[in-house]
C-alpha cells in the first residue's frame, strides 16, 4: 500500500472512508503520533482518489457516484484489471492441466497431478499411499487436483466463478488473501474428497465453493471492504449440494460429482472469511 495523504487527528475522515468503502477502494487510516494517514492499494489510481478527496474537501455530494461490481465498475476498474493477474493465473494453469489430461482421457498425466499415484487394472483402481507419497516430497499433489478438468462445461463453470469471485476478493483484499484461501481451500476439499473416492478426481468446484462462501459471510458479518456477490449464491449452493448428494445431478446426466469437496470447500471458506473478519475486528480495537 502507498501513502496517499496525511491530515490531523481533529479532522473527521469518516465521510471521506465511506465513500471508499462505497467505490471498493482498498485503504486503510492510520493514527500516527498527532496525524492520521490514509493509505491506499497500489494497485489503485491515487491521483483519482486525490481528486474525489478534493471534491469531497469542497462539500460535493459524492452520494450519486455508483458503486462497482465486483471490484471492476468504476473509474478505477483498469486498476482491478491490473490487480487480476492471479486470478488469470489459476485459469491459465486450469486450462493447461486440463488440456495435458485431456479432459480425463490421458491417464499418464492424470497420474502426475493426482492426489497419489494410481494404476488402473480391469475395473479396479490401485493407488499409492498418502503417507508414502508426501514423504517421497511429492506436495504438489496435494494440490494439483483441482486443476484437472473433465470436460468442457465443468471447467467453464468453474472459471467463471474464479474469475468473478477470485477477481473481486483478490481486488478488495488482496492477492495473498486470495491465495491463502485458494491454497487452503483446495488442500481441505482435495483431502476430503480422496478421503471419500480415492484419487479419480478433480477439477476446481472445491475451491469455487470456498470462494463464493467467503465471499457470502464476509459480507454477512459486514466486513469491509464487501465483496458484494448476490447473497442469494448461498441457497443456490445448498440447493446444489442437496442435489448432489441425493444423487439428482448424476440421475439427470450432470455426471460425477466430488459432493464432498464441494462440501468441504465450502466449510474451508466460511472459516477463511470467519477468521479474517475477526482478525480485522481485533486490529480496530
């Protein structure tokens, strides 16, 4: 973050600070011996911010300005653009592993990014220990299923929500907020769906539900900045799980679902989003 401006103590930054929070404009105020600083993402355009302070020192009714969607609506969304690159990222290396699997076709590679090591005989599956494999140095595994696609709409669907929750979260709070999640997420949702089937999964729905969860409960408990994904993500959510679980998905020709993964990676976001808000709940106390 950059130092945008220094005012004193006496001066009320609250009208200002909320007219951010309104834009999604990551900043945070600082109190600093007899001043108060205002610090913002340097991912955000500060001259343009410099300016909407101006407007709001002269007493203009900052109230008509609309707020983004998903942290790219306004005249700082180049910047959300510019501060998407992790996002792009988790795409581009979907799309690649799945390609090099070959949606599920090329079992060779399907080894490689598999939670364990795996040979198919007949009917039957045959696959490596979890111990054994972490203790040969192969940690990559524990996260690499999620970037394994069967076909074409599961990845689709799944990129999309990367892209648009990944993007807003990464934006509002951070890429190293994102990655954590990411990272945890898809090491709780992986476990648990080898846990339940063994290694013949993939794909990123784990960590799509980690996100769209994070996102719904941060906004629930009114963290700030608001990621403000319609909260109603969350009974669609259930709603699917229900389903998958019932076995509706698959009756009606969805395919495979990895229920548990969706599950637990939907138990691992609301944690996320539980233990950053109070996190950020104690640093302004």
């Amino acid at each position: 973050m950059i130092k945008l401006l220094e005012v004193p103590l006496a001066q009320d930054l609250r009208g200002f600070t909320e007219c951010l929070w309104q834009q999604r404009v990551p900043h945070r105020v600082v109190e600093q011996d007899a001043v108060q600083q205002l610090w913002v993402s340097s991912q955000v355009d500060a001259e343009q911010v410099m300016r909407l302070y101006q407007l709001w020192r002269e007493g203009a009714d900052l109230s008509a300005l609309q707020a983004p969607r998903s942290g790219g609506g306004t005249v700082f969304n180049l910047a959300a653009l510019r501060q998407g690159w992790l996002s792009l990222l988790l795409i581009v290396a979907s799309v690649l592993v799945s390609l090099l699997v070959g949606f599920g076709d090329n079992m060779e590679w399907m080894r490689r990014f598999a939670l364990v090591d795996f040979q198919v005989r007949g009917d039957s599956v045959f696959y490596a220990g979890l111990v054994e494999t972490l203790s040969a140095g192969q940690l990559w595994r524990l996260f690499t299923p999620a970037l394994m696609h069967f076909s074409l709409p599961h990845i689709l669907f799944n990129l999309l929500w990367v892209w648009v929750a990944g993007r807003g979260i990464e934006y509002l709070h951070g890429r190293w907020a994102l990655l954590g999640l990411v990272l945890f997420s898809a090491l709780v949702s992986n476990l648990a769906q080898f846990w339940v089937s063994g290694p013949m999964f993939g794909g990123m729905s784990g960590v799509v539900f980690a996100l769209l969860g994070y996102s719904w409960l941060w906004d629930k408990r009114a963290g700030r900045p608001a990621i403000g994904l319609p909260p109603a993500l969350m009974g669609l959510m259930l709603l699917w799980l229900v389903l998958g679980f019932a076995g509706v998905l698959e009756y009606v020709g969805v395919g495979a679902i990895a229920n548990t993964a969706h599950l637990a990676g939907l138990a691992a976001g609301l944690i996320w989003a539980l233990l950053r808000s109070l996190i950020a709940a104690k640093r302004k106390d």
